[in-house]
C-alpha cells in the first residue's frame, strides 16, 4: 500500500522553535567571541553599540534554524540534500548578520 501523498503534514511548531532558539543561541555564541574582547571601543559608536550586532546575529540564526526545520520538513525524503542545504544556508545567514551587524564598527 502506498501512502496518500496529497495529505498534508502539520509542521511540528515546538520543534520549529526550538531550531529557531538553538540558531539564535549559536550565532549569539560566535558573536559573543568577536565583541567581547573589544576592551576600548570607539566613542562615537555610544554606549550600546554591542546592541546592533547581537540583534541582526540572533535573527540570522533563529532565521536559518527555522529554515533548517522547515527545509528538513519538506524534503522529508531527501534527507541529507536537506542537511547540507540547511547547513550551507546557515552558515550563509550567519555571515550576513555577522557582516549587517559588525559593518561600521568592527568591519570598515
């Protein structure tokens, strides 16, 4: 018996989150190891330059951990075409949050 493949899958949102959160813990960890040595920052940054960063880098994250769940969901059947997507995709977000949120400051 073959299964109905026009019934749809409800999307696991618990798990969805929970990708999401680990994304968003991972890049604010990476993060964490370029802005936290920064001993004397610049004056003309102010007092809560370290905001912008952190921000842009924790919605990268939590942005390619959802797509990780979600691409994982849709390609149930091609698993590891969907792990390596989801990792090159990740990695690919967290450069670009990295470089939104570091340009001006650490980046020129």
């Amino acid at each position: 018996m073959t299964p109905n493949t026009l019934v749809p899958r409800a999307i696991n949102y618990r798990k969805l989150l929970n990708l999401a959160a680990a994304g968003a813990g991972l890049g604010l960890l990476l993060m964490a190891l370029f802005l936290l040595p920064v001993k004397h920052p610049k004056p003309e940054w102010g007092p809560m330059w370290m905001l912008r960063p952190f921000v842009m880098i924790a919605l990268a994250g939590a942005t390619g951990g959802a797509f990780a769940y979600l691409i994982n969901w849709y390609l149930d059947r091609y698993k590891a075409v969907a792990v390596i997507l989801s990792i090159v995709i990740y990695i690919i977000g967290l450069w670009m949050g990295t470089v939104l949120g570091l340009v001006g400051m650490l980046w020129h």
